[in-house]
C-alpha cells in the first residue's frame, strides 16, 4: 500500500487485492510512527506544545496532548490559566490526580516547609522522581504561578531513553550492570514519614517479555545506603557505570534548557529533570498520575489516533 497525507487524512492505494490486509499493514505503519522519538539539545527549536483551549474543549486536543508525550516524553501546554484551579482541571483531561504525602495537587515554593530539595533554592542534576514508590509516578505536571525577586530557576530536561541508548551503544557493559544492580532508596526526613518500595530495583528496567526498556530510576538524592552487592567486584563496576551514565545525561547534546513560564505548563513522563540554582522568589505547582494509569491513557490514545487516520483514510 502507498500511502500519502491528503488534508488531515492519508490517501491509499492498494498494492494487494486483499483490502483487509492493506488496512492491518496501514494500522501497523501508523502504530511506529507514532512511537517514541530520541531528541537532544535541538528539541529547543521545536518543543512539542499544543493550546489549552484545545485541550480543555476537545477530545481530539487531550490526544494530541498525550501523543505529544508519547512520542517524545513531554508536552508543554500554551494559554493555560495561571490559577491552581485551572492547572488542576487540566490535569484532570488526562486522568485523577494520584496522592501521595506531599498531598494530590500541591503548591510550593522554597520555603522548606517540607524537608525535601524541591523546597530549597539549590541546584538539582537531572534526576527521575518518586523512586522511592514501588510504582513511581507516571505523568507529572509542573506549573510556574509566578516568578519574582530574582534569577535562576531554569529547568532542564533530558531524554532518558535516548541516554540510556547511548550508553547501550558506547558501553554495553555499563549498560547492563545498571539494569541489574539492585538500588536501595527511600523518602524520609519529614514526621511521620519513611518511604521505601517492596523491593529496590535497578536505574535500567525492562519489560519482562519484550526485554524493552521501559522505566529509568535516577536520583542521587533518594538513594539509600547502597548494600546490596553481590561481589567486591560490583561495587568498582556500577560506580563506573554510573559514572559513565552520568557523564551522557551532562553532556551538551542531550541537554534541553528552558526557563518555565506561567500560563505554560510542563507535563514530562520518562524524561529526566534538573533545575539551577533559584535565586527567585518562585511559586510552583505540581502534581502526577500513576504510572499503571498513565500508560493506559497512553495506549488508549494512540490506538484512537489510529482509528481516527484509519477512518479518515481514502483507499484509491
């Protein structure tokens, strides 16, 4: 089947005399190109957005939101309100808002009412959140309210899996000594609070059938004390490994700068996130949706932005 782009639906022309097995074929091309897509530093020219209107008015718009995240692991949304009711309800187009101890959708700033580093003014390297869950957060949602008083607070956003497949590339080795080394963590330092997951899990993690990757667990700061080695051994090599993933996640072309601005919010899945030093006064809002629910939206939405090309699709 040869297929070409006709307005907002494709033109087909049959290769076979079996119709139906054009269309399973057609199904198949536009399930890859829909797949996720490696970017650098050049995302910056072309970062994926698409309008809060659309988005809060139609089906359609929560699709392409969601396939925008899919594809490349984070979506910007452009003309929201800069309010935490409306930021909520955007959210909320994708799926309920997870609680967890920091609450369901919370507003913050660097006041260090709670003891964790996003309410500090310091510096954080790129780095995956809730890695203390035994499910860690699927989406998450970040929105600046307002921004005062100062500089800095600049966020970067780094793509884990193109990461993770360069050092595949570079050093299969290390490759895998993160994706069996078991890493302890844990969330404490608050009353009441001590968080850890039924089991420590590896930085690199599979799919238990296909063997894809399908979740990276990155965070200095989370990490507990690491005793879990098998041999001597293991301890030169994963310092080494990570070390070496490290280095890829700092390096020029993986990094994607952007300074958050209100009415802007950032939704992020399996991307990584830092942020500089805040001299600001800053008010922020966040909030995420489990992972297992995450996927699902995700899955379902890709599979209707195949139904919809398919029912658009004009076969010569």
């Amino acid at each position: 089947m040869k297929v070409s782009i006709l307005g907002t639906g494709l033109r087909c022309i049959p290769t076979t005399l079996d119709y139906r097995q054009d269309l399973s074929k057609l199904k198949t091309f536009l399930l890859k190109s829909a797949s996720r897509l490696f970017w650098g530093c050049g995302i910056q020219n072309k970062s994926p957005t698409v309008p809060y209107k659309e988005v809060m008015n139609s089906d359609n718009g929560v699709r392409r939101w969601v396939s925008n995240i899919h594809r490349y692991g984070f979506s910007y949304v452009d003309g929201c309100p800069v309010t935490p009711e409306a930021t909520e309800k955007l959210l909320e187009r994708i799926a309920f808002i997870r609680h967890t101890h920091y609450g369901g959708f919370w507003d913050f700033t660097s006041d260090l009412s709670l003891k964790d580093t996003a309410y500090t003014s310091i510096a954080l390297g790129a780095h995956t959140d809730t890695t203390y869950f035994s499910d860690p957060a699927g989406l998450q949602m970040f929105h600046l309210l307002s921004h005062t008083h100062g500089e800095g607070g600049a966020s970067l956003l780094v793509d884990g899996f193109r990461a993770a497949h360069i050092l595949k590339e570079e050093s299969p080795e290390a490759y895998q000594v993160l994706s069996d080394v078991r890493v302890p963590t844990h969330a404490s330092g608050n009353e009441g609070i001590s968080i850890q997951p039924y089991s420590s899990f590896p930085v690199l993690n599979h799919h238990p059938v296909t063997g894809e990757l399908a979740l990276i667990r990155w965070n200095n700061d989370d990490r507990a004390t690491m005793d879990e080695w098998t041999s001597e051994q293991q301890v030169e090599e994963w310092y080494d490994a990570a070390r070496r993933w490290a280095e890829i996640l700092r390096r020029n072309s993986s990094e994607y700068w952007e300074q958050l601005r209100p009415g802007r919010p950032l939704s992020k899945w399996f991307v990584l996130l830092a942020i500089t030093n805040r001299a600001e006064k800053a008010r922020r809002q966040s909030s995420t949706i489990g992972g297992s629910y995450t996927e699902d939206r995700l899955s379902l939405e890709r599979e209707g932005f195949v139904a919809v090309m398919v029912k658009q699709t004009i076969v010569d």
